[in-house]
C-alpha cells in the first residue's frame, strides 16, 4: 500500500496516459481532453523527480492541446472538413531537423548549467524530439508516429531510471501502439 501511495501521481497519469494513446489511435479529438488533464499533473511529477526539461514541456503540451484541438476542429476553407491525415512536406523535414538539434542543445546546456538534473542529455534528447512530434500531430502527419517511437524507446528507459516505473511501462507500452498507430493511420492517410 505504501508503494501504491508512493507512486500515485505516477499511476494517475499513466492511466491517463494509456486513454491517451488509445484516443490519438483512434484519430479522436477527446484525446486532446485527456491530454490536458494528464499534462497538468505530468507537471506536478517531473518537477517531483527532477525531470525539469520534462515538467518545462508540459507547459508546451498544454499550449499544443489547445492549438491541436483547434487546428482538428477547423474546417479547411474550401472543403469545410476537418483536416485530414497527410504527409510531413519534404520541403519541411531539413529545417525542422535543425531547429530540433538546436532546441536539443540549448535544453541540455540549461539544464547542466542551471539545474542539478542527472540526466540532462536523454532529457533533453525527448524534449526537443517532443516538440517537433506535438506539432505534427497537430498536422495530422502520419510520420509523427515514427518520432513517437524514438521519444518513447529514450523515455522509457529514463523513466525506469529515475524510478517512475508506471510511466516506464506505458511509454515502452507506446512503443507497441505507435507501431500498430502508424499502420492505421497509413491506410487512412491522403496520398
């Protein structure tokens, strides 16, 4: 039971977490909703086990939910349908790579140079990668899930590192449903 109460912030928003996933699975919009409510508490939890680039990003995933749900909603002038699931543009993929290492090195030198975090350089890394997968899923990209999988595979194992072992679990977890929410989306993506 005292581990049960150690960690219930952690089972909380795993929980969350894996309605999550299953939501954005599924294309739907109450994933935004639930996101919400688990970045809120994601925020209390990282700031907790010293996780700061990870607590900073939930202000980030907070601001991103809102702008996903909106971009979801909005009709697209002509057709008046919500967007549609696509491709990254090519055009698109070299800038963000390099805004994406920037973010990386400007996260790990605030973090070894003002925080006392242990593992600035995987936190960080899934930081700067986390940026860049929100805003394609808010685009509806199909290749956000490949992002996905590498953020999830580094955070994984940092969070059975620093002793978060349900979030641990789902993030290996997301793994499996990316892979499976890759193969979905695929089939429902515009050519």
């Amino acid at each position: 039971m005292e581990f049960l109460i150690a960690h219930w912030l952690d089972i909380v928003t795993t929980i969350l977490g894996l309605a999550y996933i299953l939501l954005e699975y599924r294309a739907s919009l109450w994933m935004w909703a639930v996101g919400f409510l688990m970045q809120v508490l994601g925020i209390v939890l990282y700031y907790q086990k010293g996780l700061y680039a990870d607590c900073g990003m939930e202000f980030y995933y907070l601001s991103m939910t809102i702008y996903g749900y909106w971009r979801w909603i909005k009709p697209k002038a002509k057709s008046q349908k919500p967007i549609a699931i696509t491709h990254i543009p090519k055009k698109i993929i070299g800038y963000w790579s390099l805004v994406t290492g920037a973010v990386w090195a400007t996260i790990y030198w605030l973090l070894v140079t003002f925080t006392n975090s242990t593992v600035p350089l995987a936190d960080s890394f899934t930081t700067a990668l986390s940026l860049v997968g929100i805003w394609a899923l808010a685009h509806k990209y199909l290749e956000q899930w490949f992002i996905w999988i590498a953020v999830d595979i580094v955070t994984s194992v940092l969070y059975f590192y620093k002793d978060i072992p349900f979030k641990a679990s789902l993030y290996a977890l997301y793994v499996v449903i990316a892979v499976f929410g890759y193969m979905k989306w695929r089939k429902m993506t515009l050519r």
